[in-house]
C-alpha cells in the first residue's frame, strides 16, 4: 500500500507500508496520518483544511489534531472523484508506470520505481487536478452526491 499528500504545486512524500503489514484503523491513525498531517502544516502551518474518509478512528483523530477538516457528514462516502489523487495522481502514475522497462521483480524494485515515477511526476499536472476540484465539486452538486465522472469534459 502506498499513500501520500498533495497540495497546490507541490507533492508530498510517497509513504509505503510495509509489506505484510496489516492496513487497519489503528495503524492509519497511529502511523500514517500523524505523517500525513505534519507535511501539511510544514507547507501551509496554519492555512489547510484536511480531507478524511468515514474511518471513525481517523475522524476522531483529525478533530483533535486539525483546526479545520471536512468531516464524514460533510464528504459524499467513499468519493473517489472528488480526491485529486484517485481522480488523477495515481492513474498518472499507472500510465507511467504501464511503459516503465524493464518491469521490477520484487517489492523493493517496484517502490524504487514508483518513487522514480512519484518524483518526475509533473507539478502542472498536479496543478491542473486541484484546479478541476471546484468544478467536480458543483458536478457532485447536481448529481445530488451520486456518480458524476461521466459529466465532466
């Protein structure tokens, strides 16, 4: 599993859980989202609203630990088009990766390569995703919280 930030014209550190590593509420909380906020306050300290899924644990988390973040009842549910990195990041880096040679041939191989790819990936297109946020945001809107890609030019 691999997650990271990203934020108006600039990209995070790429976070890799270990292998064989249970992925679970506690683990998110305890030791990756403590990272994932602290590399938002270190570019904007005071100016950043965090998004988060429905995960109890995590909410509960952010709201003691954030001024301002976008709570459960507040975000449509499991809302892919609606997070700049499932809407555009990680499909950029899957055509990259798609045409990467030679293929890796085990788990360490293939973080170096992701994190090539992470590292190359252009600050324009990242700027361009987190422009398009306010017009899927007003396509949510309309579609009452239902599916919209489709809508979208």
């Amino acid at each position: 599993m691999v997650s990271a930030g990203i934020c108006f014209g600039r990209k995070e550190t790429l976070h890799f859980i270990p292998d064989k590593t249970e992925v679970n509420a506690k683990l998110y909380v305890e030791t990756l989202l403590p990272k994932l906020v602290q590399e938002c306050r270190s570019v904007l300290p005071s100016d950043f609203i965090f998004q988060q899924d429905t995960i109890k644990l995590a909410q509960e988390w952010i709201a003691t630990n954030c001024s301002e973040f976008i709570g459960k009842g507040e975000w449509p549910a499991n809302s892919p088009d609606l997070n700049p990195l499932d809407y555009h990041v990680w499909g950029a880096m899957l055509e990259r990766y798609k045409s990467f040679q030679p293929k890796p041939e085990n788990i360490d191989e293939l973080k170096k390569v992701l994190q090539s790819i992470w590292d190359q990936l252009p600050h324009d297109s990242i700027k361009k995703a987190i422009f398009s946020f306010l017009e899927r945001l007003w396509a949510c809107v309309k579609a009452v919280g239902g599916h919209f890609e489709h809508t979208l030019k």
